[in-house]
C-alpha cells in the first residue's frame, strides 16, 4: 500500500487516471480500480426542477465498474456502512429493460415531531421521502458503493478478476472531521483484511493467491495519519509526498521517513519559500500559505 500527501491542484486525480491507463493495450483488461472525481461523476442528480419535489439520484449503468454488481444483493451492506455515516435511508429503483443494475436511487429520512396525540403532546415518527441529501452525504453514499464494489474485488469474483490495483484518490472534501476518521477507518480495514487474506495464503504455500495492491492519495492531514496510524504495523506500507515543478509541470514522489511524519509541513514551506526566491507566485501558492498558517 502507497500512501501519498499532495495539497489541491497539485495533479493527484490525473496521476490516478494516467495510472489506471498505463501500460493497457487496446481492448485490454483494466487493472485498476479508481475512486476519484470521475467514479462520483457516474452519480448524477435529477432534481425535478420542474415540480421540485422528486429527486433522485442517477447512476450510469454503462459503467463498467457498476456493472460488475449486475446480479448481486448490495443493498443490505451498503445500508449497513451507510449507518456508520449518517441517518438517511435510500431505495434502489429498477427499470424493466436492465434489471440487475438500479437506474436511480431515491432518498429519505425519519424525522420526529412533535404532534397532539388523545390530547397530549406526543413525539411521533415521520419520513420524508424524496429528500435532496447534501454534498457530503451523497459523497459518503457513492464511497459506501464503491466499497460494496470493494467487496466483490477482495472476494474475488468474476466480474472483477483482472483488478490488480485499488486507487483510492482525495475522497474527503466536504466531510466533517469525525467522519472522515470513520471513512478511513472502513478503507484501512479493507486493506487489512486483504494484506492478512494474502499472508495466510502465503503461509499455507499457495501459488496461486491473488496480491492486489493500493494506492491512497490526499490532500486531508486528518485523513492522511488516521490511514498511517492504521496501516503502520504493515511492513510493505509506502509514505509519499507528491509535487509538482510549476515550471517544468513535472510530479515529483518525495519518500517520507518514519521520523518525519509532518515532512508535508515543510514542503509546503519550501514551497512559499521557493516562490519567494523566484519572485513566482501561483494561486495555489495561497492556499498553500493558508493550510500552514492554520496547523
């Protein structure tokens, strides 16, 4: 497993796109399995401008990462993930022509309130259907999805027998801080199980096991030492810090010690400290100088 600091705009979802395209020949297999901001764009909103008051969620059933959950029953362990996150129940809709894969989901949420009830005040269960959830929860919904796709990767069925790597890029914008310790929680205990599932085929002699590799890029220092503190018992963990030359547009991969874990920290000083020199200045330089004067 790679993990890799870089801030905003420094190119983590093209590394991740170039990386699930390098080396693949035409019609060949894919090799990798992404999570970035094109898996999110497979989730699209319909949002009945018209009457405002249907909205759903369209998935892409052209996808050939969805289509891998033709047939199977996911709604159960995506509901079962989803609490972890959040209150909001969801409901799979089929159409007729395709009916192994859902075309849209819809939302909703119990709520209580109060009404008179036999002359008492009484707090009584209602669900609003329809809901327009927000940013972050439908974030943590197609995550909870992809983890579901996750699932049938490390349980090795067919439709994903070619996967090799797992690319897990900059999932965290527009969470709370509890629940992005949460979300990497679920991810490093995915890779556990995988890394332990692969030990003990090793240990038994088998040949023939499969070894899948991840990769996690972020710019979140949260995210990024909750996935270091879950996965530093593993001896095979890598810890980057990636940047980009603005001159040369060239991505650089920095190794991270085991006695500098804020070494991002100081790159990003370098970093101001090198525009100051060159009298440069970007506008990610702020941002920059912005996450350094906060920590």
């Amino acid at each position: 497993c790679a993990l890799v600091f870089a801030y905003n705009g420094t190119g983590k979802t093209r590394l991740s796109y170039d990386f699930a395209h390098y080396g693949r020949g035409e019609n060949a297999p894919q090799h990798t399995l992404y999570y970035n901001a094109y898996t999110e764009d497979l989730f699209t909103w319909d949002n009945d401008l018209e009457n405002n008051t249907n909205h759903h969620l369209l998935i892409n059933q052209n996808s050939a990462l969805i289509q891998g959950l033709a047939g199977s029953n996911f709604s159960e362990p995506l509901g079962k993930y989803l609490q972890v996150f959040t209150d909001i129940d969801f409901k799979f809709h089929y159409d007729e022509q395709n009916a192994d894969i859902p075309d849209y989901v819809v939302f909703s949420k119990k709520i209580k309130k109060k009404e008179r009830v036999q002359g008492e005040w009484k707090d009584v269960e209602t669900e609003i259907e329809n809901i327009k959830i927000s940013r972050g929860e439908e974030r943590l919904f197609v995550w909870c999805f992809f983890r579901c796709i996750l699932d049938q990767v490390v349980g090795e069925t067919e439709a994903y027998k070619n996967i090799e790597y797992i690319y897990i890029d900059d999932p965290m914008s527009s969470l709370d801080d509890n629940n992005v310790i949460a979300f990497a929680e679920q991810l490093y205990s995915v890779i556990r199980t995988q890394f332990k599932k692969e030990l003990e085929a090793y240990k038994a002699g088998r040949q023939d096991f499969r070894r899948i590799k991840f990769v996690v890029s972020s710019h979140h220092a949260l995210f990024f030492h909750t996935m270091l503190h879950g996965l530093s018992a593993d001896r095979k963990l890598g810890k980057y810090y990636l940047s980009r030359d603005k001159e040369t547009n060239r991505l650089t991969l920095k190794s991270m010690s085991d006695n500098t874990p804020f070494y991002y920290n100081v790159a990003m000083m370098s970093e101001i400290q090198r525009a100051i020199k060159n009298g440069k200045l970007y506008t990610y330089h702020f941002t920059v100088l912005r996450s350094v004067m906060e920590k």
